[in-house]
C-alpha cells in the first residue's frame, strides 16, 4: 500500500538518493524546457514559410524540404535529450 501511494521509492537505504533523484528531475525539466523551446521556434518559423507567407518574396518550403526539416528537429531534439547531465551526490 505504501508504495504504491509513494512519490519517490528508495530501492536502498541510503537518503542521499533523495537528493539525487530531485536532480534529475530538476535536469530532466530543464531539458524539457530546451525542447519545447526548439520546436516551437521551429514551428513558428517553418510553418508559415510552407504556408507561402513569403510566397510573394519568392522563399516557399517545398513538402519535401518542410519533411527534411521535420526529421532535423527531431534528431536535434534527441541528440539534446541524450546530452542530459545529472550530478552525482555522495
């Protein structure tokens, strides 16, 4: 009962984990914020090109460039999530 009703369960009995499992979570939201940030500047940037806002200027995001770019911010997205660091404690 208590452990399912537990936000944080230490496997050993050591405190310090405590410590240390609020740092990733602390990294993991940071990391998170990053990614966010990057698609939406993404998406605010590439959409309206692929829409033509910029048609009359004589810049249009073909399909297939808008699906290159689509695949590039995901990759960067998961490249920034593997570069995650958490600090060791104790």
């Amino acid at each position: 009962m208590a452990v399912e009703t537990a936000d944080i369960i230490l496997v050993r009995s050591n405190p310090l984990d405590v410590v240390a499992i609020i740092g990733l979570a602390r990294a993991t939201y940071k990391k998170m914020i990053q990614n966010l940030a990057w698609a939406t500047g993404y998406n605010a940037f590439a959409i309206p090109l692929a829409a033509g806002v910029l048609y009359k200027a004589g810049i249009l995001l073909s399909p297939a460039m808008g699906a290159v770019l689509m695949s590039l911010s995901t990759v960067i997205v998961a490249i920034n999530a593997k570069f995650l660091k958490v600090e060791k404690v104790g």
